[in-house]
C-alpha cells in the first residue's frame, strides 16, 4: 500500500524535531503563533491529572519553561515501537509510524503527531490510527467505569485524557478510530478503541479556538484550585514584593478563617499520630517489626542514623558557595494587625 501522511492533515515539522518543539510555544508574527497538540487538549479541558491549563497558558507563552521529559515519558518513547510490533502481532493489521506533524485543515493550530497508522491487509483502504502507551497497574482496575480515570476491562475503558487525545488526533486527521495498545509494567499487553464522538469533538475544539486566542490575548485562565499543582504554579508565577500590600474584598475574611481552623486540625491530627506512635513503641520496645494478629498490617520502625561531617563534605561545600543550598518557598501567616 503507497501510504502518504498528507491524506490526513496538513504535515508541518518532522517528529521530535528542533522546529517540532518550537512550534509548541508561541512566537510573535508566526501563524499559527503556537500550536495545541492531542496530548496538551485533556489540560485545556481540565481533565489532565499532571497539568492545569493555567500552567500550560505559561508554556505556550513562553513564560515557564515546558515539563521535560521524565522517566516514564523516556521509557514510553524507547519501548513506542516494540508495543506496535506487538499491536501488528496481536492484531494482524500492517503498520506504518507516523512521521510528521499533521497541522488540522480548519484550524491549523490544532495538531497532532500520531505514533503510527494502521489498516487490514485485506482491506487497505480502511486506516485508522494507533497511539502506543506504557502503564502501571495502579491506573487500572477490574471494577473500573467510565466515571473512573483508568483503565478497565472493557475494550472501550480508558483514562479521560487518552480519550480526549483520541478525539482530537481523528478531529485533525478525520479518521474514526484509534486504538491503544498498553504494555502494564512492562509484562503484561492490552489492547483498547476508541472511536469518534462528533459531539465529543465539537466540545474540545471550542475548548481548544478559546483557549488559543486566549494565549493570543495574553488572557490567562481561571486557577483550578481544586487541582494539586495549584499552589505550586502561583506561588512561582506571583513572588511576594515586600513593599507592596493589597485590600482584599471582605469574603476572603471567610477563607482566612478557614485557614486558621486547618492549622489548628493539622496540629491536633499530628499530636494524635505522636500518642499512637508512643503506643507502638511502648509494645514493640527494640523491635524493628510488628506483627498484629488477625491483621495483615505491619508496622515497621527505621532508624535514620547520625550523619557525620567529614573533610569532603567541606570540600563540597566550598565547591557550591554561591550556589542554591536550599530551594526558597513562601510561607503564609494570618493574624490580627494594624494596617
């Protein structure tokens, strides 16, 4: 089968690339100025477990360098092409890598960089795209459902944001499937669908067209506080000037409050773990193990020991003058006061 990528999108920069990556964040005059990928849609729609769209609005406008890439993302690339030698396998299909990024003919910043293309051997006409992917057995589960982010049993039950990166890669491409092979804990192989949901891709591209001209506009979104990495991302964006103060509205008094009272549960919750840890220690005496009958629980003591100072450690230490001993963060006080 003669195989051309440009059947199914526009095709901009070669994977992996030096321009790949530069198109990811924005540049004055450029059209389009940035691109939103399938795999950067599930955070604009909130979904994304690692990532808010507050903190992808800062990469794209190159105000915060972009997460690199860590060890499980290193892995999923090296172990990319034997999970879809093995979807060909488990499967019977032919195969093709993609190779390019395929830009959306509607809205050309919306694009997508599928792992690989695949169809029947009988029935050449019919592709549809495969997206490879590593995973632990923490993100899945037997009694998953789809109000669930994991994966489960059935062939269709995936986590939130793969299917969100599925729509958008058919979105671009206009193909109506995608599936994807998952190699758990480097052990175990199976094989999901996902299929086009019209209505699903009319939602995300409205998402993604506001969430462009957005970064455009120089317009960020809303912090989800609700999200773990929340906090982290504002105190980074927002270093306190200690010349500056500010007058807040009179609901913050609310919050103020509240806060106050989780200190006081922090410190009551933390003086009970104290007592029960003396209870165990007083039953356990020098013993490292404990075994509670009838239980499955074990409660193990470590002793971290003394660490000594020794000639290299000043050598070290006269190497790293000038340099971050210890990272700096921001601490919050309430209390009453004179303004």
């Amino acid at each position: 089968m003669t195989f051309a990528e440009s059947k199914y999108g526009v095709p901009g920069p070669r994977a992996y690339t030096d321009e790949w990556y530069g198109l990811r964040v924005m540049e004055d005059g450029r059209e389009p100025a940035f691109v939103i990928g399938a795999s950067d849609a599930s955070i604009v729609a909130g979904l994304s477990s690692y990532q808010t769209a507050l903190d992808l609005y800062l990469e794209k406008r190159g105000l915060r360098a972009p997460k690199g890439e860590n060890t499980a993302m290193e892995w999923g690339k090296r172990l990319e092409e034997p999970i879809l030698k093995k979807y060909a396998e488990y499967v019977g299909v032919d195969w093709r890598a993609g190779q390019h990024m395929l830009h959306d003919r509607r809205h050309p910043f919306i694009v997508c960089t599928p792992d690989a293309f695949a169809w029947d051997v009988d029935a050449p006409d019919g592709v549809w795209l495969v997206e490879a992917k590593t995973s632990s057995h923490w993100r899945y589960s037997e009694e998953a459902d789809r109000t669930d982010n994991m994966f489960g049993p059935g062939v269709d039950e995936v986590p939130k944001e793969y299917i969100v990166q599925a729509q958008v890669q058919m979105m671009v491409t206009g193909l109506s499937r995608v599936d994807i092979p998952v190699l758990f804990d480097g052990r175990e192989f199976r094989c999901y669908t996902v299929h086009a949901n019209d209505l699903l891709m009319g939602h995300i591209r409205k998402e993604i067209v506001q969430f462009y001209n957005d970064v455009c506009n120089a317009k960020p979104p809303r912090p989800d506080f609700e999200h773990p990495n929340t906090v982290g991302t504002l105190k980074a964006l927002y270093e306190p000037d200690p010349t500056a103060n500010i007058t807040m509205t009179n609901d913050m008094a609310d919050e103020a409050e509240e806060y106050l009272k989780l200190k006081d549960r922090i410190k009551a919750m933390e003086a009970a773990r104290d007592i029960i840890q003396a209870k165990f220690i007083d039953v356990m005496k020098d013993a490292a193990v404990g075994y509670i009958e009838g239980s499955p629980l074990i409660i193990k003591r470590t002793q971290v020991c003394d660490t000594l100072w020794q000639h290299k450690d000043v050598d070290k230490a006269v190497e790293n003058l000038g340099k971050v001993k210890r990272q700096g963060y921001q601490r919050f006080t309430i209390g009453q006061g004179k303004r």
